[in-house]
C-alpha cells in the first residue's frame, strides 16, 4: 500500500511454486504441489482448487532416469496458475490439459485438451483467444469459450517454458529448452524471427513495456 506496511504473512507446509495477483481484486492465487489456494490480502482463504498440478504419470512422461527429470523437471513446477481474466483461473502444469475455474464457487468451466504432453505456460491472446505452450514443443490457440483449437503451431523441438505477448497484441514471444526465442505474427501465426541463444535456455521471458525489448531469464 502507500506506507509500505506489511499487511500480512502466510506459510504453508508445502512448496509455494507460483503466485498470480487478480487482475481487480485484492486477492491473489497461490499453486502448491497439488492444489491452489485463493487468499485475501489479509490472509484469508477464499478458495482451494485441486487438479492437474503434478500429475506426472499424466503429464510429461519422460524417462525418470533421463536429463529431463533431474534437471529440467525441477524447473517447470514454478509454472502452474494464472489469472488470464478476472473471473477465469487458468491451472496448468504436467498434466496434458489446462482447467480455467470459476473463482467463485470453484467450479471448472473448461478444459484445453489437446497436448501431448504437459502444459507449461499459457497467455491471453485478445478477449476471445488464450494460447498454450506444452512439453511437446507445441503452441496451441484456443477459442476461450467453446474450448476448440483455432491453431496448431509446431513451435519448437524441445518444450515450451514460457509465452509472452507484445503489449500491442501483435507478437506472441515463446521460448523453450532448444535454446531458442521464437517470435510468432498473431495475426497469420507465421514465425517472425528467432533467436538462438548457444548455452542456455530462456525460462522466463517478458516485453518491456514499449515491446522494445524482450527481457530474459536464461538457464544456464
């Protein structure tokens, strides 16, 4: 607030792997492990949402003995809930399918299937369209409301980590474990350009505020 007080702390016994602030309510969604819960500012629980979060034997079905699991799979789990609209909580991760729950009364109004392996991020296109990015190295648009696949996008040889659209809806950013920054035109879904990034991978990805620049979190 305006004096910089502390308003409250909350602990819970889990790992705290995402935090997404309501777009116009004094309320935000925190994902643990297997659930995600809606609090108040002041601490107050509001909602749980159970589903989809770390469902491995669902989700990416990589080899456990395999670089993937010990390294990269650490990495996706800070990837599970957004609010793409002030009503809608989108819930992802290492299941195949996105949920969006009613904030509300908790309730799912939607499921996204289609990926063949674990949905790691997602990001609102316009009013009417949301985009996923998966583990199978896919970008798929979506129709928000009917849940119907408008676009298959063949992004990447590796999976997904993160989406990012321009802040003039223009282009759509993604980034994967291949190491690289794809940028893809929303109004013909035609790769714009690309960025190879030798050595590490872009995890986070983010448009400045003018779409100059796009800022970078690299693993490496």
């Amino acid at each position: 607030n305006d004096e910089n007080k502390l308003i409250s702390t909350l602990g819970y016994d889990e790992t705290i792997n995402d935090v997404s602030f309501h777009p116009t309510e004094k309320q935000l969604a925190i994902a643990l492990d297997k659930v995600v819960v809606l609090v108040g500012f002041e601490g107050n629980t509001i909602q749980r949402f159970e589903g989809i979060l770390n469902e491995t034997s669902t989700g990416l079905d990589y080899d456990i003995g395999s670089y993937w699991q010990h390294y990269i799979a650490k990495w996706v789990k800070y990837k599970s809930a957004r609010f793409l609209s002030g009503n809608g909580l989108f819930v992802g991760k290492t299941g195949r399918k996105v949920r969006k729950w009613n904030v509300k009364n908790a309730s799912i109004t939607m499921e996204y299937n289609g990926h063949e392996k674990g949905v790691l991020c997602f990001e609102r296109i316009d009013d009417k369209n949301i985009a996923t990015g998966s583990g199978d190295g896919k970008i798929i648009i979506w129709d928000e409301a009917s849940g119907k696949q408008k676009q298959i996008i063949h992004a990447h040889r590796e999976p997904i980590f993160d989406l990012a659209l321009s802040h003039d809806g223009r282009i759509l950013a993604s980034s994967s474990w291949d190491g690289v920054i794809a940028f893809w035109d929303t109004s013909t879904w035609t790769k714009y350009k690309s960025i190879y990034n030798e050595g590490a991978s872009a995890y986070e990805i983010a448009f400045t505020e003018n779409d100059a620049y796009l800022v970078t979190g690299l693993l490496d």
